[in-house]
C-alpha cells in the first residue's frame, strides 16, 4: 500500500477539511473582514443585553458574539425586514413641505378722476413729418410715481369693435385713471430725435412727442387712405383688458 502521497502522511500535514471545517473557517474570516470595516456602534439594531449576549432588536434574535450577529445581518431574514421598515417609514412619513407660491396682494389705490391734457398737432419742417405732442398733467400724483406710456393694438381692446387702422396710446399714474387716445395706425418713427418723452416733476406734466414715418420708407406699413393722419380720439380707459392696470409690465 502507497502511505506517501496520503492525506497527512507527511510530518505536520493535516487532514481534509470536511465541509462543516470549511464554512466554518469561511466565517470566521467574514468576521474579522467585517469587524474591520463595519462599525457596530453605528448600527440601530444592535443590542448587548445584561447577560452578555447579543440581540437583532429587527428580528428579535439571540447571538453569542459580534461575528455572529454581523453574519446574521447578511442573511434573508435581517435583509427582507430591513426592507418591510424601510417601506413603512416610508407610507408613514409625512409629505414634505412644499414652498408656497408667493402672490402678491393686488394694489388698492382709489382712483381720482382723469388727469388733465393737451393734445397738439405738430409737422417737421425739415422732413415733413408728421406727428402729435402730448402733455398730461398729473398735479396729484402719488410721490416717487413716474407717467408710464403704451401703443395698444386695437384688438387688445374690448370698449368698441376692433378697427386695424386705429391704435391707442395709453398714458397712467396713480392715483388718476388711465387715459388712451385713438390714433392713425400708422408705423412711428423711433429713430433718435424722433421720438421724445419728459416727465417734469416741477411741473407735475407728461410730455411726448412722435412722428409717424413717411410712407414708402423701408418697414413702413402702407395701410389705405383714411384721411388726415393727425386725427385723434380721446377715449376712456379700455376697462376689462389687462392694459387697464397702469403699472403692468408692458407700460414703458
């Protein structure tokens, strides 16, 4: 009978491990892999009890020593509770809060009447243009409050029946009501030294000056004859529409 190559034939050699041998060596070597990166003070569930031992508050369980406990915590049992109180604390938590939009309070002001104006007709020399000078007297008005000014299309508005060859010009401040004046829909000309506004608080009057552009230059709209082009209309605010607010951002 061959003794040489035999399992622990050698001097010092052992025998083979049987299974049980090797889960258990397995183990052990889980455990000390784990005591050196988890730390147990940090975990919820763990508990030592008077008698020395250690218990799973989790799973309601029972363990000699810390690497049997952190064995366990690996397993299916301590896993799939761990899930079941995450999914509770989760329904039970309540919503988080959500920031509350911010609206602010609509400004009440009482209005005091139209202000005062004067509307005259005006013709460059030069260029032979034509165009209209508004002064707004505004003697009451709120302190540290500017005149605003609009161009409104006519179908922004709901007082009468929209007429594509009219538009309006809209002047407000607070306290007064807005004031809009129909004029020729014709394309102004913005160009510098065209178009002129001034707000002089001595005085308390808002002034502004167009001209319209000649027709046949580039970018003008050539709408059909419909008389003088220096006509104007005062009319009352355009009250239901969103220009009726004199400080609403489309004002410049």
């Amino acid at each position: 009978m061959d003794f040489q190559n035999r399992a622990g034939s050698k001097p010092g050699g052992g025998g083979v491990a049987s299974s049980e041998e090797t889960n258990a060596d397995r183990r052990e070597r889980l455990r000390r892999l784990a005591m050196e990166t988890i730390d147990l003070s940090k975990d919820p569930y763990f508990m030592r009890n008077h008698l020395g031992s250690y218990e799973c508050k989790l799973c309601l369980t029972l363990h000699n020593n810390e690497g049997s406990y952190l064995a366990h915590t690996q397993g299916k049992k301590h896993q799939t509770n761990l899930a079941r109180r995450a999914a509770k604390d989760a329904k039970d938590a309540p919503p988080p809060p959500t920031a509350a939009k911010y609206k602010p309070a609509p400004r009440k002001m009482v209005k005091i009447g139209r202000p005062g104006y004067k509307v005259t007709k005006v013709k460059d020399p030069s260029t032979k243009q034509l165009g209209l000078l508004f002064q707004v007297e505004y003697p009451e008005i709120s302190e540290n409050i500017q005149p605003r000014h609009r161009f409104m299309s006519a179908y922004e508005q709901k007082v009468e029946a929209p007429n594509k060859d009219f538009q309006f010009l809209l002047f407000a401040a607070e306290p007064y009501e807005t004031i809009a004046f129909k004029i020729r829909s014709r394309e102004i000309d913005k160009e510098e030294g065209r178009f002129f506004t001034h707000w002089d608080r001595d005085k308390k009057q808002f002034t502004l000056q167009f001209f319209y552009k000649r027709k046949g230059e580039v970018g003008v709209a050539m709408p059909p004859p419909v008389g003088p082009p220096a006509d104007v209309v005062a009319v009352g605010p355009p009250k239901g529409t969103a220009v009726s607010n004199p400080f609403n951002p489309a004002f410049v």
